[in-house]
C-alpha cells in the first residue's frame, strides 16, 4: 500500500435534496478544486448513484479517500442509511459507503451533511475555538450537527442532531418523515417555496419568498413569520438540551442574513430560558456554501491508508 504522500487530495461530496457539492479538499481542509450541479436526488435510486458516481470518478486519479455528507441518519459504524430519507430517492437502510466503495475502489467516510459541515465550521470557521457549537443547515430541509471538544456528538446510531423531524405540532403540510406534526414542511426551504404557490405567490424558490416579504408583500411576510417561527423554536429544543457556545447558521437559505437570523434569534429567546440565550452567539456560517465538502473532505482524510 503506497502512503499518504503519494496522494494530493480527498474527494469530497457534500450531497443535498436539490443539489450536489463536489471538491478536492486537501488535508488541510483546502479546497483545491470546487463543482456544483443537480443532486438528481428525488428522481430514483439509479440517477442518483450516476450522479454521485460520476463526479467522483472526474477526481479519481490521486485521490486518498472518498468523504460524503448526505441528508438524513446515517450510522457511524456500517455506514449506511437508517430507515428512510425524505429527500432522496434511495431504499430504506441503503448502504452508502459500501455502495461506492466498491464502486470507486476507494475508502469513503460516509456521515450527515451537517455533521460534515459543523466539523468544518468549528475546525476552520465561525465556530472555531467553541467547546459546544450546534451548526444549522437551513436548504431544501433542515440539519443539524453538534460539535463538543472538537468531536462531532453522533448518537448511538448517527441521529444526534435531527432537530427538524420532531413531533412539534405543526399543522403541515405532512413530512414524508411520517412523524406527526413534524414541522420542517414550514421551517425548510422546500415547505416555504410550496406554501408559497400554495399562497399564489409565484416563488421559484425560498429566495423569491424572502424578496416578496422585503418588498412589504403581506402573505409573504406571513409565511416568512411561521418559518422562522418553526426553525427558532428546534434550534430552541437543541440550545435547552446541549447548551451551546454558539450556533452556527448556514445552507442556501442562510444568504438572507439578517432576514432570516434576527427573527429565528427572537424565536430562541422565546422558546428557551435566558439562562442558554443571554451569552449564546447566533452567527452565519463562515464557510458558505463549501462547509459540507471541507467537513466531508476531513473525515475522508481520516480514511486515508497509512504507509
């Protein structure tokens, strides 16, 4: 087996409902080569593994390890889904790391996508130096990663964080999740965009919604209330039971800012008792739209075969 000096970079996934993330991440955590695309997540199991496998195939060559992030419960030790994801086209319990393992030839660390990106974030972002971070994605759904001491907090079997597919008494649309009253189809960028049309508004996606509202469009604005409503309230749930240093927001919808930050932050202060609010900093993430590659991009690095 030829060591680590041999290789110049890990292939890093970072896999979402709408689309996919690619890099080659040093072992650094640099990014030394960035792609984006359709994910294909939604269409079927096939298109979606074609997609994962091709663009990983471009980054072959010279490649340690392959490290993915995928939305939804995997399990640290076999690497595979548990139960069934939402957003993705893919069977229940589907074996992601030996899935493209075998058909890479590579080792490949398969875990959350938020778990991923709050490793990345207090690593090298705006966490860093945090004992207790909790990093929040806010995209087509919403994630959650927790960081204590530097270690990414997994969970018995992966599903530490899942702070979205609670029972909180929404009153829908109904998650895919099949949880009663799960209220990521209000606090989700997938659930604004289709309460939206719903509302006759015509919304292409989250941001449109959020242009609406600033423009003074009261259904908008409504709908932006019960989302950032519904997302402060899990974010509240996760700041009560971990207490936190620091949450980190971040995922596409984190680009309206203020917009989305000053109102989830009065939603924590709500819902959570001063004593975890007063010191806790809300921050946008420091990353972007790269924290998922460059966490996923370190865990394929700890894969890497020794000399």
């Amino acid at each position: 087996m030829p060591g680590v000096s041999t290789f110049t970079h890990a292939i890093a996934l970072d896999l979402g409902g709408t689309d996919l993330k690619a890099a080659r991440v040093s072992a650094a955590g640099e990014v030394l080569e960035f792609a984006s695309g359709s994910s294909r997540a939604g269409e079927s199991a096939d298109a979606l593994l074609d997609t994962l496998v091709g663009t990983a195939r471009r980054w072959r060559a010279g490649a340690v390890a392959l490290g993915i992030g995928v939305p939804g419960v995997v399990h640290p030790e076999t690497g595979a889904l548990v139960d069934c994801t939402p957003h993705l086209a893919l069977p229940a319990d589907f074996p992601v790391r030996e899935t493209l393992s075998r058909a890479l030839a590579l080792p490949v660390a398969a875990d959350n996508d938020a778990n991923c990106a709050a490793l990345a974030e207090c690593s090298a972002g705006a966490a860093r130096g945090a004992r207790v971070a909790l990093v929040v994605t806010v995209g087509t759904g919403i994630g959650c990663g927790i960081v204590v001491d530097g270690r990414v907090l997994r969970g018995a079997w992966g599903g530490a964080g899942e702070i979205a597919h609670m029972g909180q008494g929404s009153a829908g649309p109904a998650c895919a999740c099949g949880v009663e009253g799960c209220a990521e189809p209000v606090s989700g960028g997938e659930g604004l965009t289709l309460r939206a049309r719903a509302a006759g508004l015509e919304a292409a996606g989250a941001r449109e919604v959020f242009a609406a509202a600033a423009a003074g469009h009261p259904g908008a604005s409504r709908l932006l209330a019960e989302m950032t409503d519904a997302l402060g309230r899990q974010i509240a749930c996760a700041v009560q039971t971990v207490n936190p240093e620091v949450v980190v927001i971040g995922g596409g919808i984190a680009e309206a800012g203020e917009a989305l930050l000053a109102p989830v932050r009065a939603a924590i202060e709500r819902y959570a008792q001063p004593s975890h609010w007063r010191a806790l900093r809300l921050v946008p993430a420091a990353l972007g739209n790269r924290a998922g590659v460059v966490g996923a991009g370190l865990m394929a690095w700890s894969e890497a075969p020794r000399a």
